[in-house]
C-alpha cells in the first residue's frame, strides 16, 4: 500500500514517495495532524509493518507447551474417569475410583503375588523353533524375535518356585504383552514342566491365566499343547497335588479349554472375559441376543464354572487360604 496517499498533515508533500508506512505515520504525529488522521496513517501502517502477508491468529498464538508428560494420567475403561497412573499401578493397577482391573504383564503379576525375592524362574532357556516354515504378514521367527526384543522375555509365559505368604508354591503367569498371551509349543512345555516339578515335588501349583488362545502360528502344535497340558494335570491329581487356577482377562481359546478350566479351585479376578469363542462369533451361530455380561467372571461364578471372584488385593490371601485347607 502506498502511504504517499494518505493524507499527513499540514505538509503532505514532505513525504517522500518511497517512505515506507510507518515512517509515513511517524512523520504524520511529528506534522502534528489532526488526531483522527493520526490514528488512520497508523492503522494503514501496521500490516505494512509487519510484511506484505497478514498473519492468521493460529500463526501468531504461541505454541502451549504441555506441563503434563505423557502418559501420567490415562483414562479408566471402567468409569470413564480421569485418573493418575502412579495412583493406579500403586493400588495394584487396579482403579481407585471403580475398581476396574488393569491388564498387567506377567513380571508384575509375579512381583504382586510372590513374597518379595522368593521368585526363582524356571525353564527360561526353551525358545520357540519354526518347524512347519509358518509365514503370515512375515515370517514366525522374524515375530518372535521382534517380541522377545519388544518385551525382553523368551516367550510368553513366566515360571518358576516362590512364596505366597510363606507357602512354597510352584507359580505360572501368562504374559499377555508377548504376543497376546498366545500358547504355543513353549508355553505349553513350560506349563507342562512346570505342573510335572509341582509333582515331584510335592508344591502347590498356580496358573494365572490370560491368553488370546492357541497361537496360530503353530497351527496343530499349539493345539496339541491341550492335551499335554491336560494329561500332566491329570498325574498331577492323581498324585494329590493341588492346582489353583487363577483366570484374568482375558482367559480364552484353547487356554480356556485346557488347564486353565482343571483348577481344583478355580479363581477370577473380576470382570474378567473368560470363555472359549468370542461373544460376536456366539451370537452370529445361535442367532439369539446374549444375556447381561455374557462370559464375564461374576456371569461364570452364578453357572458354576467359577468356584469365586477374587479382587486381586486378595488373591495372595486366597491363595494361601485355599493352601492351608489342602493340607499341603
Ligand atoms: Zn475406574
């Protein structure tokens, strides 16, 4: 804009014509101009002033750095709220608000229920091999690697010997960040020795289960760890050796159908989704609509599949109760 045009006072003419619009309205206040033709030079000079593109608001508002780093409140799933993460994982991961369980990595389950430094793990040496040459997105070997980098464990299931308040105990956690908890020949190999040391060696055994299932990567060798599984626990009954299965969400697929439905006592954590298919794949074969809660902890305790909903505050309490009463 050309401020040569503007009108400044008394001797307009002194402008020069290449004078830019501030100094064009400089010149106007030193003229001594009327007011209101102050105030016009000047309006007129500001976008010049400030380059020849006028900023848009969003441009020109500072940036707000955030105060909070990431991650250090979430949103709880079960009551929409709010809350502080370090609260959370201090109350066991569990809400303060609704009391909604948090899925926890095996690590943490075996840090919540054994007495603290008891832990030994056991087989920790078996990896998984790739015997029928399994190729999805990518191949088996090349997922495996890249979780057991992921997660810093071999595979998805974490054993070994503790304590519970002071009871010997031979201890099984899935691991629900290694590949969804999935069983495959490792899994069910740890399980399998794990229930076998239990055994011999006279020792309570606890599962905690959570898994996606057989892993399907293994297709027919993660099916056969079923019966292995089952088999093992069946010596293992008639040996009088006691087997507290611990279901968490989610419990489903072939972990369902195998050990983790063979407890003597069968506890789970609640709200927990434990059933073999999926609810959808339920509804679309019997083509009825599912009840209120449908394969839900509390939903299995009314039919019996579940001998009690233990909050995970109590499960060490359980645990060791149920112990005491075995006489082991
Ligand atoms: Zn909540």
């Amino acid at each position: 804009m050309n401020m040569t045009s503007i009108p400044a006072g008394p001797s307009p003419s002194s402008t020069p014509p290449d004078q830019t619009g501030i100094e064009a309205a400089l010149e106007a206040v030193k003229d001594g101009a009327a007011s209101s033709e102050r105030q016009l030079a000047i309006a007129a000079a500001a976008p010049t002033a400030k380059g020849e593109s006028a900023r848009t608001w969003t441009e020109v508002k500072p940036q707000r750095k955030s105060v909070i780093p990431e991650g250090l409140w979430l949103r709880c799933p079960g009551c929409e709220q709010m809350i502080y993460r370090k609260q959370m994982e201090a109350n066991a991961h569990v809400c303060p608000e609704c009391g909604h369980h948090f899925r926890i990595s095996a690590a943490e389950r075996v840090r919540q229920l054994t007495d603290p430094g008891s832990f030994e793990p056991l087989f920790t040496g078996l990896s998984p091999t790739d015997p029928l040459k399994f190729r999805d997105l990518k191949p088996y070997p090349d997922r495996i690697l890249a979780e057991q980098l992921r997660t810093g464990a071999t595979e998805a299931v974490k054993a070994g010997t503790g304590f519970i308040k002071g009871r010997a105990v031979l201890v099984c956690c899935m691991d629900l960040t290694f590949m969804m908890g999935s069983m495959g020949s490792v899994v069910g190999e740890a399980i399998t020795r794990s229930i076998e040391m239990a055994t011999e060696r006279e020792l309570a055994l606890v599962i905690v289960s959570c898994s996606g299932g057989a892993r399907m990567q293994e297709a027919g060798l993660s099916l056969m760890q079923m019966a292995k599984t089952s088999a093992a626990l069946a010596r293992h009954d008639d040996a009088g050796g006691l087997y507290i299965s611990v279901l968490t969400d989610p419990t489903t697929g072939g972990v369902t159908a195998s050990f983790a439905m063979l407890g003597d006592v069968i506890f789970a954590e609640p709200r927990a989704l434990i059933g073999f298919a999926g609810p959808r794949v339920i509804q679309q074969t019997i083509r009825q609509e599912l009840p209120e809660g449908f394969q839900r902890s509390e939903y299995l305790l009314k039919g019996g599949m579940v001998d009690r909903v233990v909050p995970r505050h109590e499960l060490r309490n359980e645990i060791a109760r149920v112990i005491d009463f075995s006489g082991r």
